[in-house]
C-alpha cells in the first residue's frame, strides 16, 4: 500500500485481489483513512502478475471490473453522503459486477423511493441513480422557477435511464407507470448496463503516471459526476 504525497495532500494505493479481503474490507479501510487522516485520494489498483513465482497469488484475469466498482463506491464516500456500511455489510460483502454501487443500494432499499424531485432536499437526490451532484444542484435552483417535469430533467443533465424508476414529478411517474418492482427495475438496469460496459482487454497494471485515453463520455461522466 504505497503512499504518495502530492501537491494538494497524501494520496494511497490499493492493491486489488492480491490478497482475499472483501469488498466491504476495503471499503472500510479506505473511509477510515479519509476520515483519521483526511487523505486526499485512495486509488485502487488490480492486481497483475508480472511473473508465474509461486510465492505470488494466481489470478485468472485481473479484477479490473471489481476496481472500477471500487472507485465507483468511493466517489460515493467522497461526495454523496454514504457510509460504507451502507453500500456492503456481512451478508452482501462484495459488489455486484453487474450493477453499480449506487444502482445496487437502491434496489436493496426501495422503502426510500420515489423521490419526489419537486420536493426532495439535496442530499436526498444524490441517492437517486442518475443524479448527480452538477445535476442535483441543478434541479434545487430550478425548482425555484418553476415545478419540474420529465422533459426539463433531460434538460438538466439526469440520467432518465436510471433514474425513473426511482423519482416522481409531483408524484407522478415517467409515462405514469409505476416502477416500484425490484426484478423489473434489475432487469431493465442489467440490460443497460451490458450494453454500456466496454469489453476489458489486453490488461495491464497502471501506474499515476500513465497517459489515457478518455472518451466524450468518459468526460462528461467526470465533469457531472452522475453515478
């Protein structure tokens, strides 16, 4: 677990996979280093073997669908009011690799929906796939103007395909349908996420200092930060 100290404060490395720990482990460790030391950043790496040592663990693939889950959970932690008690726990210690972090806490906890977007405080609508912080802010100055409905949130940067199972517009539903059933709305987020999820190949083990390559929407995820 390297430390790197950067110009804006302490930054870690996980390693991911090496070793047995679990999701909900990990995610443990990490709030804690943000909340005793006020760490800037934890990254979390994929373990790769460089070599067939048999001191080292074996892996058949790297878990790189596992570390973008991770990273996903900690912008949770880092920006969207959750706990990681909250996304994993004893009996679900692992993240689904089908489902996002966010996506997953919110079929496990459908008392908490519909949110109303016309009503709900800020803090309310973070917890909703699809909206994000940009967006959330968005919908609060809005709704100052005017109630909103379906079409003005397309407008405002939510992800409607996430985020209609779950919200109301003045108690209404999108096309008036009412989504509150749990294996439809898994089947219907599955279904968007297979066709959302690039194939990973040809892995390799990044460093801090590798140059990538984003997509168009791969910056527009980062700019709205819409899990």
């Amino acid at each position: 677990m390297p430390n790197v100290l950067c110009l804006h404060g302490q930054t870690t490395q996980l390693m991911i996979g090496a070793t047995p720990e679990s999701d909900l482990k990990i995610l443990r460790l990490s709030e804690s280093l943000y909340q005793k030391f006020s760490l800037k950043r934890v990254y979390y790496s994929a373990y790769v073997s460089v070599n067939q040592d048999s001191n080292l663990p074996t892996l058949q693939a790297p878990p790189l669908l596992r570390e973008n889950r991770l990273y996903q959970a900690d912008w949770l932690l880092r920006y969207y009011g959750f706990k990681a008690e909250e996304l994993l726990d004893e009996t679900h210690p692992n993240f689904n690799n089908l489902l996002d972090p966010k996506c997953e806490w919110a079929l496990r906890h459908l008392e908490c929906f519909p949110v109303d977007v016309n009503q709900a405080d800020f803090y309310t609508l973070l917890r909703v796939p699809g909206i994000g912080v940009i967006s959330a802010k968005r919908i609060i100055r809005a709704r100052r103007q005017f109630r909103l409905n379906f079409d003005n949130l397309k407008g405002l940067g939510i992800v409607l395909k996430r985020a209609i199972y779950f919200i109301t517009c003045s108690g209404t539903y999108f096309n008036h349908a009412h989504y509150l059933n749990a294996s439809f709305i898994e089947t219907n987020l599955l279904y968007q996420e297979k066709r959302s999820t690039p194939i990973l190949q040809q892995a390799k083990q990044l460093s801090l200092f590798d140059t990538l390559n984003p997509t168009k929407e791969d910056f527009v995820k980062c700019l709205s930060g819409n899990l």
